[in-house]
C-alpha cells in the first residue's frame, strides 16, 4: 500500500529493532555528517565526495534544498544508520533517469534497512516522474553488487581505471541501472508487497 511508504515512519528490522525513517532536513545535517565520520575509512575509501567535510555537507544540504536530491534516513535511538539518497536533475537529456546511493552502518547491516532505504527512494523517484534508476559502484565493492543485483539492477558497464579512491588507488567503475518498474518488481519479490509502480500518485 502506498499508505505504507508516507514518511516518517518506524520500520522493525530483522532483529526486531525499530528504526525511524524520515525525510532529511538541513536539521539532520551534523547527524549525518557524525553518521559519515563514523564509517570506518575502509567503508568510506570508494565513495564519491569526501563526506567527513563541512563543504560537502554544504553542498549537500544545498542540493536538497533545490531539489536536485532527496534523502530518507534511518535513525535508531536518534542516531542515523543509515541513508539513501535520489540524485536527479530536472533539464538535459538524462532528466528521466536518477541516481540511487545507500550508506549502512556495519552495525544494522544484513537486518534489511538498506532494503527498506531502497524502496522508499524509488516510490520518490516513481513520484518524480524517473523512469530509470542508476547505481555506481567500483568492482571491489561485492556486497553492493550482491545488493544492487538483488534490488533487480544489473551491470550496464564497467570503466577501466575511471575511480581515484581516497588513498589515490585507481578503480573500475562499475554502473548498474534498471527500469524503475523493474527495480521495483524485484523489491516486491523480496517484501511481498501489493504495492505496484503503476498505483503511485505522481
């Protein structure tokens, strides 16, 4: 039910531990920030902006505030555990498609929240009119290919050499994408939801 994506929300996750689910706010900023300087650096050496720093969360609480992103947080005990963010741009030739990015924390990873940080941005990116979902990652990332793929994306290319890591190591970028249909079709699967893609309220 589409009644079941409105936000904030509490979701259980497999253990049994509630986590708050919220649309974030420049309110949420140093929250998150502290959620990026926890990472440990090994989580954190592929990612695409240095996010420890003030400037990027500048820069990114900027983009949520002109739309060109949208993010759902998962807080547990007030603390964020968790993020996923809708990169989008609403001119060029690439307006139908967005972008999808999910950071867990080690503590709460394998209990489902970054399933349930994935449906929530793609009900967001259905509500936006997005037709295509991209995901990027570098070829050392497994679990986020085990994850993408089960999410219904599937690789669509690999550039050679085309990501610097944190510590100056050049990476293979590697770019899953889908249909949002699809992606969402997949989710289904794994929820056993009765929400479909063509329900949704654009």
């Amino acid at each position: 039910m589409i009644e079941a994506l409105s936000l904030p929300r509490i979701a259980h996750l497999k253990n049994g531990q509630g986590v708050t689910l919220v649309r974030a706010e420049a309110a949420d900023g140093l929250a998150l920030r502290r959620f990026f300087c926890d990472m440990p650096e090994e989580d954190r050496l592929v990612l695409k902006d240095d996010v420890t720093t003030a400037d990027w969360l500048d820069r990114f609480l900027a983009k949520l505030s002109n739309s060109e992103a949208v993010s759902v947080i998962g807080k547990v005990g007030g603390e964020v555990r968790g993020e996923g963010t809708l990169y989008r741009t609403s001119f060029g030739w690439s307006r139908h498609v967005g972008e999808i990015r999910l950071n867990v924390a080690r503590s709460v990873r394998g209990q489902g929240l970054g399933l349930e940080l994935a449906r929530h941005i793609v009900k967001l990116a259905i509500d936006s009119g997005i037709d295509k979902l991209v995901a990027q990652m570098v070829d050392s990332q497994a679990a986020a290919k085990r994850t993408f793929e089960k999410l219904g994306f599937h690789r669509e290319a690999e550039l050679q050499g085309h990501v610097t890591d944190i510590q100056g190591k050049r990476r293979n970028l590697l770019v899953y994408a889908n249909d949002v249909s699809h992606v969402w079709s997949a989710m289904e699967a794994l929820l056993g939801s009765d929400f479909r893609p063509d329900r949704a309220v654009r």
